[in-house]
C-alpha cells in the first residue's frame, strides 16, 4: 500500500528526505492552509511567495512522473489545517503510512508528534537533512560550554565542509575577516540589484487569491519579482555572484537612503524554503574566490553567515526551545508602537528600513539588528510583540531562525545566549554606516534637546538602567567608561528625555 509523503511549504526540495524512497503509487500530498497561513500576519508577499512555489514545485515533481496531491487554499472542501488535509485524504485513500520530514518550527513538531494517536496508520517523522549538522551533533558540542561563541562551531563547520580549507587549516592564514567587511558607503554607488522576475500565470492566479484572502495583512502585494522555482533562484544567485558578490564583504554592514539592497545577495528566502542548497551556494561562491572573481573577505564573510550564523541559531532554537520563547531578561514590556506597521515616523532611519520591509518583504542583517532591532531593545520593546513582528514582516522568517535572531541577537533577551553582549548603539553608530541621519529632523550629536537623537538619548538611557547588569561586561567596557565622564545633571536630564519620548510613543 502507497505511502502518502507530506511536504510543507518550506520544503521545497527535491532531495528532502520525506521524497526520498518514493515508489509508484506514493501520494506527495501538499496544501495551502488556513491555520500555516495566519498563527502571524505574514506579509502579503511572503504568503505570495510561498504558495507559488508551492505550486510550481508541485508542477515540476507531477512533470518529473511522481504523484502529487495538491489543495489550494480556495479548495471548497479545504478545512484550513494541516491535520484536516491529510485526514479528508487518507479517510477517501488507502494509505498505509504517512512520511514527514521535521518541521523547522516547535509548535508544528510538537502538532505532527500528536499526530500519531490521530490516525491509525504509522508516522514516520525524519530528520531535515537539508542542514550541515543534526541537532544532537550541535547539542553535544554545547554541552558543558559556558558561552555558546558562533566562532568556536563556525570553525567545526568549515573543517566538516572542507570550505576554503587546505591542509586542515584556513585560507589566507585566519577562519574570520569581519573586521575588514564594515566599511561605510562613501563613494558613487552603483549595482544592479538582486534579479527580479516578471510573475507567470501560476504567480499571477496566487496574487489574485492572496488579494482577495488577506488584504489586512502587512504589506504590499507588487510588484511581485522573486524567485518562485529553483532554476530561478539558482539564476539570482548566479546574478548576486557575478555582479555584487566582489563588493559584498566590504560592504555588507552598510546602509544607504533609497537603497533597500545594496550588496546584498536576497537570497535568504530561497534558502529556506528549500529552493537553493546552503552547501550548493557556498562551494559556488569559494569558486568565484578560486576563479579570482571575489576577495577573500566577501566569499569567507559570505560563508560564514550560511554555515556559521546560519547552523548556529538553529542549533541554539532546538537546545533552548520550548521555553526559550518565553524568556524576558531585561524585563521589556512596552508595546509595540504603530510606525512598526506603517513606517510613519520621523525617525528616518527607522522610517526606510521598516519601508523597505513594507514593499519588498526583506531587509539586511544590520538593517534589521543595528535599526529596528536597536530601537525595540533600546526602549524595552515588548519581546513577544517584537519577536511576532519579525516572524510576519519577513519572506525569509521562520521560527527556527527568527527567534533566537531576535530575542537572542536583537533584544538580548536570553541573557546572553546568543550575543556577549547587548547589540545596542546610539545614533552614531547608524551615521557611521549609513546616510539616514542626513535626511533626518533629528541630530544625531545631541542626547539632550528638543531636536535630541531618539537612538543617542536612549543608548545612554539604556546604559544607565542596565548599569548593574552590563557594568562588568568586558565588551562593554569603553560606553561605561565614557558614561563615567557624565555628572549627575546630565545623568537625570537624559533619563527624563529618554522617559519623555517613551512616554510619547504610547
């Protein structure tokens, strides 16, 4: 009796293990639900994305002979869940077995392993192969660790890939060149953007019906340009390789007006639905360093955040979940303010990055830590509210990655899991690495005034309330410091500015 071989929408690969084993008269069995669609208010082209490539990765595994059962979410008889998909089918099918791969989320992993006394045929859940490590292989490298340092299993990940490795030991005679990837854009700037692709008939019908089905979502809905296959997305990335990937290390910490992408590839979303193999990119990208077409700084920096950040965020999501997500070290409540939906404020650069968000669904690691993240940890944001917000707004996020991202890395709300040390900077920081502040009605010199620097004033505001927990943090070291030179005046005129403005954000 057939197997029915259950994929979801973010894996979108053919070699992911739940297709592995197929034989004739074996269901691949995929719908478009409901309940996946909206447990957050994913943006509009988020939800776009997925369920075309859904369907254009169900079209490619029917023309390549596999059997595939396809709902749609406009299917009359669609129940809006998972559960209730694969139920209405086996109930009019014989099966004999269901096979699933791992989710990437805790709350649908913990749904599937209940799933068992739902039905009366076995379920086989296995392992998301799609990874460099396992989860017990990174959870025995954790295990008697005081501090989890990317680095440290950043370096077992290269000697595992073989990844700009000769002898066992690193190209160019260091594993890391981050320091020489933070220059600021002060030059003519001209790239020619990630590859944008025009929609077919499959994209154009799952506009329409997202249209019509989430219009109070977040976002907009076109123009419409991603990836929506695997030849596709292999085409971008080729794009990024050729055009941008030579200038990506140096900067791929800057931030320009009216520049969404700069350097970067935008890949990230075809990564982790399955369109594009982590492994596949980065021995493309070490051959563009072979070939002589990219620096060493850009091709280890790229490669880095793929096999290093990458694998270690969801190694920590599956060590520290299901109560990770909970967690709340500097006690930040505040709500969320509206301008994180609608880019309306007069924080410039606060207004662009969210705008960026808004229209294409994707903004860079630093727009999203050193901008939005900065702020909501800055003026104690509330962690679940921040975390929900950076789950929907990306095309990019799922729980495994967003979270520790987040809570972790943007807000240190884990207490130090994730990040050393706080993630926190004033204004100068962002005029450093971007243009925003010239744009801007405040002045980023000033922590005091009506004119003040929102970021200035609250970073020291911030120093200020968290002095007993972050005074003795080696990194941070030199902001204590200089806050040492501040006399007591100036110390209680910047707690009242700061407590002023947060006052107005509510």
């Amino acid at each position: 009796m057939p197997a029915l071989r259950l994929i979801l929408g973010d894996q979108l690969s053919p070699d992911i293990n739940s297709l592995q084993g197929y034989e004739t008269g074996d269901v691949i069995f995929m719908a478009e639900v409901h309940e996946e669609a909206t447990y957050v208010k994913h943006h509009i082209k988020k939800i776009i994305f997925l369920f075309s490539a859904m369907r254009h990765f169900a079209e490619e595994l029917e023309q390549s002979g596999k059997q595939v059962k396809y709902i749609k979410y406009n299917n009359p008889h669609n129940s809006g869940t998972l559960i209730g998909e694969v139920k209405r089918h086996i109930n009019s099918n014989k099966i004999d077995r269901i096979v699933i791969t791992e989710p990437g989320e805790y709350r649908l992993l913990e749904d599937m392993q209940n799933w068992k006394s739902e039905f009366d045929v076995p379920i086989e859940l296995l392992p998301d192969n799609r990874f460099i490590a396992d989860k017990e292989t990174f959870r025995s490298w954790a295990v008697g660790r005081k501090e989890l340092i990317m680095e440290y299993w950043y370096r077992e990940m290269r000697k595992k890939t073989g990844l700009l490795m000769k002898d066992n030991k690193p190209i160019g005679g260091k594993w890391n060149f981050d320091k020489e990837n933070r220059k600021p854009l002060v030059d003519k700037f001209e790239q020619a953007g990630p590859m944008q692709y025009k929609t077919d008939e499959i994209t154009n019908e799952v506009i329409e019906l997202v249209e019509r089905h989430f219009q109070d979502h977040f976002g907009k809905s076109t123009p419409f340009w991603f990836a929506v296959t695997r030849e596709q997305a292999k085409r971008a990335f080729t794009h990024f390789v050729k055009t941008c990937l030579v200038n990506f290390g140096d900067y791929q910490d800057a931030m320009l007006n009216n520049e969404a992408f700069i350097y970067h590839s935008v890949v990230s979303q075809y990564i982790n639905c399955g369109l594009l193999d982590p492994i596949e990119i980065c021995q493309q990208v070490e051959q563009a360093y072979y070939n002589g077409d990219a620096p060493l700084n850009a091709v280890e920096g790229f490669i880095r955040q793929i096999i290093g950040w990458r694998e270690f965020i969801r190694g920590v999501y599956w060590l520290e979940m299901p109560d990770y997500a909970k967690r709340n070290a500097l006690n930040a409540e505040r709500p969320l303010p509206s301008f994180y939906w609608t880019a309306n404020t007069d924080m410039h650069c606060l207004s662009q990055v969210i705008g960026f968000t808004k229209e294409h669904a994707c903004s860079h690691h630093i727009q999203r830590l050193m901008v939005t993240g900065n702020f909501a940890n800055l003026a104690g944001l509330n962690v679940e509210e921040v975390c929900e917000w950076y789950l929907a707004v990306y095309a990019d996020a799922y729980e495994w990655v967003e979270l520790p991202n987040t809570l972790g890395m943007a807000l240190y709300a884990d207490g130090g899991i994730v990040a050393t040390k706080p993630y926190v900077s004033s204004g100068a920081y962002i005029n450093r690495m971007s243009d925003f502040c010239k744009h801007c009605k405040y002045d980023v010199k000033k922590r005091i005034g009506e004119d003040a620097c929102p970021f200035t004033t609250l970073y020291w505001d911030y120093l200020l309330r968290h002095e007993k927990r972050f005074s003795n943090n080696r990194r941070m070291a030199m902001p204590y410091r200089n806050l040492q030179r501040f006399g007591d005046d100036e110390k209680d005129a910047i707690r009242q500015q700061a407590k002023d403005f947060l006052d107005g954000l509510s």
